[in-house]
C-alpha cells in the first residue's frame, strides 16, 4: 500500500497558498470598499451643503413642546433629515437638533432623538442603513438597504 501523507501535504499547501491569495485579494477589496464609502459619504454632504444651505433654521416655541413634546421632536427631526437630504447618523442627527432651540426638559437629548427614530421607524417614515444611519422612506434617499433596528 502506498504512503499517501506526501501528497496530502502538497494538495495543503496548495490549497493554504489559494487561501493566502484570496484573503490577501478581499483585504484589497475591502480597502477599495471603504475608500469608495468615504468619497460617497464626503459627496453626500457636500451635496447637501449646497442644496440645503450650510446649517439649517429650525424654532420651536415653548407652547409647541409641551402638550405633544414626542410628535414636535419627530416633526423636527424628520424636517431636519428633509433639509440634509441624505442618511445621517444620530450623532448628526444630534448635533443638527443642538442647533434648534427644542427643550428636551430633563431628558438626555440623545436618548430623546433615539427612541423617536425607533418610533418613526415603526411607523415606516424611516429606515435604518446597515451602517447604522438613518434615511428617509419617501424615497428620495434609499431606504432598500433598511433594517429594522435592533
């Protein structure tokens, strides 16, 4: 009977050395990949920037904050992804709200914004990029990537 380990070996190194290639082939892709989401977020803004302005002019009145304090902050929140015209993160999301005078009372602002989008989202006027950042569901931003937040 003949010894076979031999061209076991061979067939593994082989086989390692393909493994090796393609990994080293997804590692360049993947760079490709992120290279081409940073260009596409940095398009993104700067188209927004031209067409909405560069920061937007939202006020609400004390009166408007009390009594439907929850649907003001989604009007508000939905009237500032209108402006920007493409998926934010809550992080921009947060700081575009900084720039409006909405009192959150004693709530944190972020924890606010947050629960209002898992709100909107389930009422299907947002959706949720698998990056994490949020979009419009009118249409005009592509919500096909959407997933429901977890």
């Amino acid at each position: 009977m003949r010894d076979l380990r031999d061209d076991f070996r061979e067939r593994l190194d082989a086989i390692t050395g393909e493994r090796l290639a393609l990994e080293t082939k997804l590692a360049e892709v993947r760079q490709r990949e992120d290279r081409y989401k940073m260009l596409l977020r940095e398009e993104e803004e700067r188209c927004a920037a031209s067409s909405a302005g560069a920061a937007i002019a939202l006020s609400v009145s004390a009166e408007d904050a009390d009594p439907d304090a929850n649907q003001n902050l989604a009007s508000l929140i939905m009237t500032t992804m209108r402006s920007k015209n493409r998926p934010l993160d809550l992080d921009e999301i947060k700081r575009e709200m900084g720039r409006t005078h909405f009192d959150f009372g004693t709530k944190a602002p972020g924890r606010a914004i947050h629960f209002r989008l898992i709100g909107l989202l389930n009422r299907g006027e947002v959706g949720r990029l698998a990056d994490g950042r949020w979009t419009l569901a009118n249409g005009k931003v592509p919500v096909q990537e959407a997933q429901p937040a977890h």
